[in-house]
C-alpha cells in the first residue's frame, strides 16, 4: 500500500515532467511500470488469498485431529462397559452399580463428544 502511494506520487511527478517537456520517453516507460505494479498487485492479492485458505485448511486439518483422537477414546470406553455388561448373567448390587456409573460416564463422554464436533 506505501509502494503504491510512492509510485502514485511518483507518476504524477513524472507526468507533469512529461508535460513540461522535459522527459521524452519516461511516459510510456512509466506507463509499463505501472502496468506491471498493478500486476504484481492483483497476483499479491491471489497469493494472499491462497494462504488464508492453506491456514483454514491447517486450522480444520488439526481440528479433525482431535476430534477423531476424542472419538477414538471414547469407542474404547463403550468397548469396555459392553464387556462388561454381560447379558443373562447375575450381577452383584455392586457390580451393577460400577457398570451404571462406566454407562453415565460414557454417555456424558458421548454428548461432550457430540457438542464438540457440533461446535467445529
């Protein structure tokens, strides 16, 4: 944005010499080096462009990471109370109240889980 105003500033110095008659050919040097300002410009804008999406790319890319590192844990939990609930077999007042509790765990691991992925 500087460059631009200097060279701004600059061309219309240069074209009021021009003018005057004291530059011959600088208007049409000046001409082709404003040219390829304003296309540096537009491939600048591009390139920025390109980066603001690689980032987001980045940001989503780690995102999904921990997403799927949070899921993964969670899947080895209810792996672990299905084991441990076993149908058809009798259950100590104790017991049932440990495999009650993994259960709640995992089902507030569940919906945390859930809110997670919902929020990214």
């Amino acid at each position: 944005v500087t460059a631009r105003k200097f060279l701004l500033q600059k061309t219309a110095d240069l074209k009021k010499l021009a003018m005057a008659g004291a530059s011959g050919g600088s208007g049409s040097e000046l001409g082709r080096l404003q040219t390829r300002v304003n296309g540096m410009q537009q491939e600048i804008a591009k390139l920025r462009n390109h980066i603001s999406l690689a980032e987001e790319r980045q940001r989503v890319k780690q995102q999904l990471a921990e997403v799927f590192e949070k899921l993964q844990l969670v899947e080895t939990e209810v792996e672990k109370v299905a084991a441990n609930a076993i149908p058809d077999k009798d259950f100590s007042t104790e017991q049932l109240q440990s495999i009650e509790k993994a259960n709640g765990s995992v089902k507030m691991k569940v919906e945390q889980l859930g809110k997670l992925i919902d929020i990214k």
